[in-house]
C-alpha cells in the first residue's frame, strides 16, 4: 500500500507542475489585467496541437514545444493589442464575453483544421521507457513533465524577480497606475504580460500532450482547474499558484485510490474549505 501512495505521490507532483504552469500564466494576465482570461483553455489546446503538427513535420520534440509556446503567445499578444486594447473602456462584461468568444473561436478553429477525433503523440526516444524504482516503474516521460514543468516556473521566477522588466511587471500587477505615473509603457507591459501567460499555456498544453492527449475541448478541463488553484493560491499571487497547483494535484491523485470517481470534485471541495477559513487564498492578501 505504502509504494502504491508513493507511486501516487509521484504522479501527483508531475500533474501539479502542470496546473501550476496553467495557473502561473493565468495569474500574470488576471495580475496586470484584471480580467479573467477565459480563452486560457483553449490557449492550451491549441499549444498541444501546434506541439502535434510540428512533431509530425519530424522536427525535434524541443522545437515542437517552442511552438507550443510562440504561437499562443503571438495570439495572446494580438488579443490584447488589438482587442482587450480597444476594449480598456468598455464594461468590464464586454471584455469578458470578447475573451469567450475568443475561446470558442480558437476551439472550433481547432476542429476545422484537425477534426473532432483528437491527436495523440509518443513521447520521444529520449524520455522514452521508465526507471525501475524498486516499488514502481517510473516512467521517464513524468519526470521531463515535472522538471520541464519546474524549468519554466524557475526562468520565469528569475524574469519577474531578478530583471528589470520583471520589477516593471510586478508593479504593474501590484500598482498599475504608480507604474504609469513612473513613466513605465503600461500598453506595451499589457501586451508582452498576455503573451506570456497565454505562451504558458500553449506550452503546458504541448508538455501534456504525451501524457493526456488533446482535442479540441481539451482545454476546458485544464482551464476549470488552473481557475481553481488561481483562487486557492491567491488571486494575483504568482507563487501562490505554484503551491496550490502541486497541492490539488497530490490531493487529485491520492484520491483515485479512495475513490476515483470524485477526483476532480475534491479539487473543488479543497478549494471551497480554504476560503472559508482564507477567503483571499493561501498567499493572496485581504
């Protein structure tokens, strides 16, 4: 039983980096925004699609995820500049319905040009087969998700915390209107911040796709729970979603030994009960 829980244990971390990369990005967009990025889902699905046609050319697989990432990453840049942009007035409903629409756009884009069936990739020779731990088989593929995963938060830890333009990203997140009065090009920090929380998530989209798969909707699952562990690590709080997001993924993989069919609705269950106790989140502040 115990090498079963460590097994789990394992599975979980990998899975959480994960949703730790979706929600990271998201919580740059809803940082510097304010706007709940509802086209992050299907940002994801069309990194891991991109992943998928870039792969199939016979291209290395690390190309294939700079893909991932760039193509999103263009298209997030393009929404802010020449939507959300046009858009800074309006209600703050229109911005969010505009971010839906988007996000239904981008998925049936996806469906016209790949179909409804899915794709699925091997992982590559490098990460191919396991490690034989003694009390599991560890596939080599979990761990380049969990170090990939860890990779991208670590550089991105190192942009906002250790450069110049990472101080002018955390203002503009914590005092945007401080930050316009310091001279800094608050529309050009708005475009590069969207193009980097939706490039994060065409590449956790791309990392996950030997994993799970994708298809056109794939993305809407993803997005449900990167919302979930944005509000549990705190909302505008970077590093709170780094915690929360390996925290749901231990809780969702240990409980699919108890009862697997209530997985995800833990997920939601855990939330619920930290915010009554902290209705800011983990690291959020009041």
């Amino acid at each position: 039983m115990s090498s079963l829980v460590m097994a789990q244990l394992i599975n979980g971390c990998a899975i959480g980096m994960l949703y730790a990369v979706m929600a990271f990005g998201l919580s740059i967009i809803k940082g510097l925004l304010n706007v709940p990025n509802f086209a992050h889902g299907a940002l994801f699905a069309t990194g891991a699609y991109v992943c998928y046609a870039i792969a199939n050319m016979g291209l290395p697989f690390g190309l294939a995820l700079i893909g991932a990432f760039a193509v999103p990453a263009l298209i997030g840049a393009m929404l802010q500049r020449f939507g959300l942009e046009k858009l800074a007035k309006a209600d703050y409903l229109l911005q969010v319905l505009f971010l839906f629409g988007i996000a239904l756009a981008l998925e049936q884009t996806l469906v016209v040009i790949w179909g409804t069936s899915g794709v699925s990739l091997a992982a590559p020779s490098l990460f191919g087969g396991s490690f034989d731990l003694g009390f599991m088989r560890l596939p080599r593929y979990l761990v380049f998700v969990t170090v990939a995963s860890a990779m991208c938060i670590a550089v991105l830890w190192f942009l906002i915390e250790r450069t110049k333009l990472g101080s002018q990203v955390r203002a503009g997140i914590e005092k945007s209107e401080m930050a316009r009065c310091l001279g800094i090009n608050i529309k050009g920090l708005l475009i590069l911040g969207f193009a980097l929380g939706a490039g994060m998530a065409g590449l956790a989209g791309g990392i996950a796709l030997p994993l799970l798969g994708a298809n056109s909707s794939s993305g809407n699952d993803m997005m449900s729970i990167a919302f979930v562990v944005l509000v549990l690590g705190g909302l505008g709080s970077l590093y709170g979603s780094v915690v929360a997001g390996l925290l749901l993924g231990i809780v969702q993989s240990l409980s699919t030994l108890v009862a697997p069919t209530m997985s995800t609705l833990l997920l939601y269950v855990v939330m619920t009960l930290v915010l009554l106790v902290r209705p800011q989140g983990l690291f959020g502040e009041r």
